[in-house]
C-alpha cells in the first residue's frame, strides 16, 4: 500500500452535480431527462472504480458517494455494486430521500454499506422553508424501503436558526430514529461569523438545549471521536438508541493553515475526505474550487497503466501542487 500522512481514509465522490431538487429534472420520474442532459459529462462506472481503485491502494478504506443526489443517477445500482466487487472498502450513499431506486447487493456485500439519509426536519412547514417541501413524507418512505431491503443506513439532520432549531421539531426526529431503531446524527451548521460565507450567515444555533433536552429524556452521554478538525462528536444514549451531537463551535477547533482561503470554518468537508467531482477532478474538499488533479484527464492519458502506477502519479501531482504538506495530530 502507498500510504503516508498526506492521504487520509475516506474520499468522497459526486455522481452528478449539485442541483436543487425542486425542479423537473430531479422529480421522481425526472431521472432520466436529466441523464439525457448530463450523462456525457459525467465520469463512467468504470472511471469510477479505477478512481477507488487508485485510492485504496493510496490508503483509502472508506468511499462516500454523494452530489447533489446520487439516486439521480440511474445507474446507481451498478456503481454499488462495482465498487463493492472490486474494492475492499465500506461504502456510504448520501442521499435526501427523495425516492427509492432498487437495486440487489450480494448478501456478503450487506454488512459493508450504509444509507446516510438527510432528514432536516419531519414538519412540513420547514421541509417547504428549506427546499424539500416532501421530505417529511419522502424520507420515512425511504427508511421504509431500507428495512424491508435489510439496509444499514442512520439520519443526519442540521439545525439552523429560525428554521428546525425548535424542540419540537428536534423532539420528532429523536423519536422517529427511535421508532426506527437507527442512528441519529444532529449538527449546528458552520459558526462562520458576520463576515464569512454568506448562505450560513446568522443561521448557527448552538445546540446545548438539544443536550439538555436529551439528558433529561435519561439519555447518557460521552465523547464519541474527534472529527481531526478539533470538533468533538458527543454519543447519547438510552436502551439502545443513539443520539449524536456535533456542534461545529470555533472555540478550541484545530485551524488548518492550508485551508486559510476558505471561509467554512470549522471544516468537516476536507482534510479528513478527499473530493472528486462528478467531472473527476480532484479537490483539497467540497467548498474549494482549485483543482489539484484532473483524474479523468490521468485516466485518459495512461490508459495502459496499472494502478499501482497510477496511484504514484496521483500522489505525486496531488503533492507538487503547491500544497502545504501537515501532519494531522488527531488519529482518525
């Protein structure tokens, strides 16, 4: 395995661009006109599995695939099942729930992926405020659809102000991943100031009465881990339900030098997950637009490389692009 400090555990991938799924195309049913219009500039099953291919062998043991909404591709299945063939890694789908697209994964196969459904909120007046005017119907749908299949999967919800942060809507999702036997996963969005990325400005909540509310419900709770940007994750839990908690807090948060030019501070994009784009360019994380390795183009270029080869050039273009090589202090 090529590995070193600079090459972390988990990338994640976009299958398709990010869009807003209100509109046609990304309807239950859209799918495929949207595939029409985007297909040609996306990167192929077979990119892809080269791609984790590439990754694993550079240390990789975990691939996230995400977008926008991975189950607008209609070859999501194949993907899967590719990457679980042909890799040893465990894999995790980020999707918003909007709808189910079925697809068989060997039993063996089962234990190695999970869904991580974004679920905001189940009421419907903050699901219409934020985007997902369906998704307190779609995604109980969806965690439906994951238990009758026999599918790992656990809900990730952000709080932002004036939007879900109230407790009763905190008070509906504890009980519904109760109900449901899984995971859920709370965080404040980033605490990013006056002066930083405008489409988060004045929506940090802090989220202490979500702990409160928790533990006078007799939840226990722990340090779960550090996420390797400084932000600790709290594990709660009552008769087997979890409950978790990271609140993206600037106090006592590891600041990255290499990340100074962004203005999503504390990270929890990068510097613990590389990104790939849906057009195969490889990214220091999500929010950055500077490309440090045109994957697609490699791939084309050396078609008749192994991959070991492979994954020495990405190494070595991914740290000659002027990139400040740091040591992480925090096991991941």
């Amino acid at each position: 395995m090529i590995t070193d400090y600079f090459f972390l555990s988990k990338i994640r991938i976009a299958l398709i661009e990010k869009c807003n799924y209100k509109c046609v195309y990304c309807r239950p049913g859209g799918d495929g006109l949207i595939e029409q219009i985007r297909n040609a500039k996306l990167i192929s099953i077979e990119e892809i599995v080269t791609i984790c291919k590439i990754f694993e062998l550079l240390g990789c043991n975990q691939i996230n695939l995400t977008g926008g909404e991975p189950y607008l591709r209609s070859d999501l299945g194949q993907i899967i099942t590719s990457i679980l063939h042909q890799t040893k890694c465990t894999l995790k789908i980020n999707t918003n729930g909007t709808y189910w697209r079925d697809f068989k994964i060997d039993e063996r196969d089962m234990k190695r992926i999970e869904f991580v459904v974004s679920c905001d909120t189940l009421e419907s007046k903050s699901a219409l405020f934020i985007g997902r005017n369906a998704s307190h119907k779609s995604v109980p749908n969806f965690i439906e659809q994951c238990n009758l299949n026999g599918y790992s999967y656990r809900l990730n919800c952000v709080i932002a102000k004036n939007i879900n942060s109230n407790i009763s809507s905190v008070d509906k999702l504890v009980k519904f991943s109760k109900e449901n036997n899984c995971i859920l996963k709370i965080q404040s969005v980033f605490d990013t100031g006056e002066d930083s990325f405008k489409d988060y400005r004045n929506t940090y909540v802090d989220l202490e009465y979500i702990h409160e509310y928790l533990c006078s419900n007799g939840y226990e709770h722990s340090n779960l881990n550090n996420t390797t940007n400084g932000v600790i994750e709290y594990s709660y839990k009552k008769n087997g339900h979890e409950v978790r908690l990271l609140d993206k807090k600037k106090e006592n948060t590891l600041y990255f030098p290499i990340c100074s030019k962004c203005s999503m501070y504390p990270c929890d994009t990068g510097m613990y997950a590389h990104y790939i784009s849906s057009h195969g360019k490889l990214k220091k994380c999500r929010t950055s637009s500077e490309i440090t390795v045109d994957l697609r183009q490699l791939l084309r270029d050396n078609k008749n490389a192994n991959i070991s080869d492979l994954a020495s050039l990405v190494k070595f273009l991914y740290k000659s692009n002027n990139l400040i090589p740091i040591e992480l202090p925090y096991s991941i």
